[in-house]
C-alpha cells in the first residue's frame, strides 16, 4: 500500500494525498471515502486466518449438550 500524506481542504475537511516517486500528487481523497474503503477491503493476513479459523472449526464435532433438568416443585415457606 502507497503512503498517505494527510492534509487539509480549504473547506477544512480531512483529505489523504498519496504522492509519486518524484514527489508530486497521484492521488487525492477525501480521508471519509479512504477509511470507509480501508475497512471494507481485508487484509492477506485476515483472509488466511479465517481460512484457518473456518478449517479448524469443520475438523472439529460439536458436542452434544445435556438436556436441562426439570426444576423440583417449591416448598411452601413459613409466613
């Protein structure tokens, strides 16, 4: 992933500039659209680690659980 500079519009909103190897703007978004695009798109690291978190999950059986008890009748108690 390219580095980010963070600026400023002349409005004031928040803007990420990535720049070319000589140094002049390739990009410019506003820093909203950028994040919101940020955390849409996962990472290789995240994609392996549900694949292996999926896998690990379908080797294993799912216990049966004990069925739950009946509670007891209540005792009346003093007045």
């Amino acid at each position: 992933m390219a580095r980010r500079t963070t600026l400023r519009s002349s409005k004031g909103k928040k803007l990420y500039a990535v720049r070319n190897a000589d140094g002049s703007f390739k990009d410019i978004q506003s820093y909203a659209r950028a994040h919101a695009a940020d955390l849409r798109k996962s990472s290789k690291a995240e994609g392996a680690a549900k694949k292996k978190a999926a896998k690990k999950k379908s080797g294993k059986k799912a216990a049966k659980k004990a069925p739950r008890r009946k509670a007891g009748k209540k005792k009346a108690g003093r007045r």
